[in-house]
C-alpha cells in the first residue's frame, strides 16, 4: 500500500494552480473538467509519477468551516518536504509569498509555515537529523 493522492480544499481552483505551480513550483498532472469544478492535482517535478495534490474545491460547508478553523488557530493544512528551508523561504519571499511562521528550529527539523492564498496554511519542513522524511 503506498499514498497516492493527498488533498488540500481551496477556495477557487485557478488562483490554486497558479499559486502552486508559479510560487511553489509544482507541476500540473491532471485537469479534468467535472462540471462546475475540475479533478485537478500538481506534483513536484523531481517526482513527476509521486504522490499527487489534489486542489480539491471547498464546497462542501464542513470544507469551508474545517479549512477556517485550522487558518485561525495557525495549523498547516499540511507540510511540504524541501532541503533547505531557510533557502527555500528567502526564494518564496522574494516571489512575495506570505510567511506566518518564519524558519525556526525544532530539533530534527527547521519548519517555516506559509499562505497559500487559497484558505491553507502550508508548512515547509527540511530533516536536519534523525530520520528522513
């Protein structure tokens, strides 16, 4: 068994594929129109074939209120592996990407936590020791 599709709810699809291919710099791997909305994923371009993120519409009233309440009490929808955060956040910001958290070290891992401008709060993470991620 292996994860194949990870999900983030965001609040208008185009602004999130800009967002995550421009900014972050993923790649698209599927859009496909399903009515109103679209089946539709990015990947990283190191891994073309890896795990995909679905920008998933925010429709459904739970979406809206669960993406709301971890946006208000600062938790990350989810987290982003990169090799050097710190390198990582001064590229982002000099894109104009907004930062809540700046990169700060936990132990093992230095984290940096940003917006999306999708509704999410994102976190990018790089191991410094112990286990990889």
């Amino acid at each position: 068994m292996r994860i194949n599709l990870a999900s983030v709810f965001v609040d208008d699809q185009a602004k999130a594929l800009r967002f995550y291919t421009d900014m972050l710099g993923f790649v698209k791997k599927s859009d496909v129109p399903l009515g109103e909305h679209r089946w539709l994923t990015v990947v990283s371009p190191e891994q073309p074939d890896g795990t995909e993120l679905v920008l998933e519409p925010d429709v459904h009233p739970a979406a809206k209120a669960y993406t709301a309440a971890l946006a208000e009490d600062g938790i990350p929808a989810t987290s982003f592996a990169v090799d050097d955060v710190r390198a990582e956040y001064a590229r982002l910001r000099g894109l104009g990407v907004r930062f809540t958290q700046e990169p700060v070290d936990m132990g093992p891992v230095v984290t940096a936590v940003l917006d999306d401008t999708c509704g999410n709060l994102i976190q990018i993470a790089e191991y410094v020791g112990g286990a990889p991620m």
